[in-house]
C-alpha cells in the first residue's frame, strides 16, 4: 500500500517512527517532510502536498500529524478528494474508513502514546469502507459540494 505522510515540526520524531513501522510491514511510504526540526514551520507547506498526493492516486492513503492533529486535519481537508479523518480512539479510527471512505488520518502526536498512535494507524489502514448506500450518498453529497458549492 501507498501512503503519503506529513507533519510539522511537532511530529517530526513521531513520523520518523511512523514511517519506519509502515515500511516493516511492506508498505511504500512517501515523505513530503519536513525533514529536519524548524520549531517555526508551518504545517500546511507538508500536510497539503501529502494529500494533493493522496487525491492525485486513488489507491492510496495520507497521515497527516502535528502536536494536536487539528490544524494538520484542516489543512488537508481543503484537498479536492480528501476526507481527512482526527482519529482519537479505535473507534474513531474504525468509523472513518467503515461510514466516511477516509483516505487520510490525522493523529496528535502530542496527545497519546507512541505505541496507541501506531494502533490507531494500523487500525485505520486495515479497515475497510463499508460501502453501505447511506454512507455512498453522504460522501457524493460531500463530493458535490467540493465541486458544486450547493448542497
């Protein structure tokens, strides 16, 4: 599997950590930084080309993370295509892929355990859509206001 990731200067470690978790287990990972620690960087310069990526190819998947994930989520989301996910919880990390089709998790590197957050990550990547004809048609309801402005 495809993923495309980016942080900022909050979870440079963690993605570093991220990145080499994924690629164990065989997956091909794509960092679009940063690459080295500047506590005055700015998210959107990382956490948007790592989703304009993931829009660009429909069979892969975005991470996006900073200290809270809030601003990273935000950021993403203004991506054509993206249904970035804050994930807190399994469950929340569950429901993104099963109701919404999200194609990119947003994590708090500064908010859980290294050791949840790889979890959260794992359980994301590893659930799949449900598909359920409710959830089809909110997401082209989400679709068609990304490209219509009207609901």
């Amino acid at each position: 599997m495809r993923i495309h990731i980016g942080s900022d200067h909050a979870g440079l470690e963690f993605k570093a950590k991220i990145i080499d978790h994924l690629r164990s287990q065989g997956h091909e990972v794509k960092d679009h930084g940063p690459h080295q620690f500047d506590p005055l960087d700015d998210y959107p310069i990382f956490c948007i080309p790592a989703a304009q990526a993931v829009a660009a190819d429909k069979d892969s998947f975005g991470i996006v993370l900073g200290g809270s994930g809030n601003g990273e989520q935000m950021a993403a989301n203004k991506v054509k295509g993206v249904r970035a996910a804050l994930v807190w919880s399994i469950d929340t990390a569950k429901l993104a892929r099963e109701h919404n089709n999200a194609n990119v998790i947003s994590l708090g590197g500064r908010m859980h355990p290294e050791k949840f957050c790889l979890e959260l990550v794992d359980t994301f990547l590893a659930t799949p859509f449900s598909g359920d004809e409710r959830h089809l048609r909110r997401i082209a309801q989400i679709t068609n206001y990304e490209s219509s402005g009207k609901i």
